[in-house]
C-alpha cells in the first residue's frame, strides 16, 4: 500500500515537475529575446521557482533512490546518462543563446536551463546511490 503511494507521489512529482520546467523554460526564453524584460531567472520570483524545481527534482530522486519512485534500479543508467544530458546542454546554451537567433537560441537556452535545474537533484542523488552500490560489491 504504501509503496503504490509512494510510487503515486514520485509520478506526480516527476510530471509536476517537467511541466512546471516546460512552461517556465519557454518564459525564461521569452525573457531572454524581450528588450523590456529581464531574464527571468534573474528575477526574485525566478529564484523562487528555481528552488522550487530543485526541491520537486529532489523528492523525484530521494524516492528512486529508495526504490519507490518512478525510476527503477534498470531505468537509473539510462536517467543518469540523459540527466547528465541535460545538465551540460544548460551549461552550453546558458552562454551561447544569442548565436542562434531569432528564438532558437532562447528557447534552447531557456528549456534546457529549466529542465537542468529540475533534474540536476535527482541525477546527483542517484549517481552517489550508483557510486555506494557500485562501492558495495567490493
């Protein structure tokens, strides 16, 4: 019962989460190209949902790293592989947005900064649960 429960949280939290990281990526992108706005991110409310994100991406990875999320022991490479993914393509477009102009750069650079901000949590509290698992066989 109360693995279904948990299962149940990690869905929505993981789904919750993606959405949220979407549609805020898409405004952080809308931001970057706008000549009256800042960029969202560097707004107070955009710190919040920054932290936000991170805390969902959080309770997505402590529950896969106690066995109850979404993420099972078989899917944790494969999320790692594309966490990482996702991380470096933050990094990379955070800086080199304005290259691809008009829109492509922004919403590149807004999404994978979002979606990176959400994930990142997660991909770290998985690889030390990779790392202890992999240190335990030994």
């Amino acid at each position: 019962m109360a693995k279904d429960m948990y299962t149940k949280i990690g869905s929505w939290a993981f789904l919750i989460g993606i959405l949220i990281a979407l549609i805020i990526g898409l405004w952080q992108a809308y931001t970057l190209e706008s000549t009256t706005e800042t960029a969202f991110f560097s707004t107070d409310a955009g710190g919040w949902v920054a932290w936000l994100l991170a805390i969902i991406g959080a309770i997505v990875g402590i529950l896969a790293f106690m066995g109850k999320g979404t993420i099972t022991a078989k899917e944790v490479p494969a999320f790692l592989m594309a966490g990482i993914a996702l991380v470096v393509m933050g990094g990379v477009f955070s800086g080199y947005y304005m290259i691809l102009t008009p829109w492509i750069g922004a919403l590149l650079s807004g999404v994978s900064m979002s979606l990176s901000i959400f994930v990142a949590p997660a991909v770290g509290i998985l690889a030390i649960k990779a790392i202890w698992d992999i240190g335990k066989e030994v």
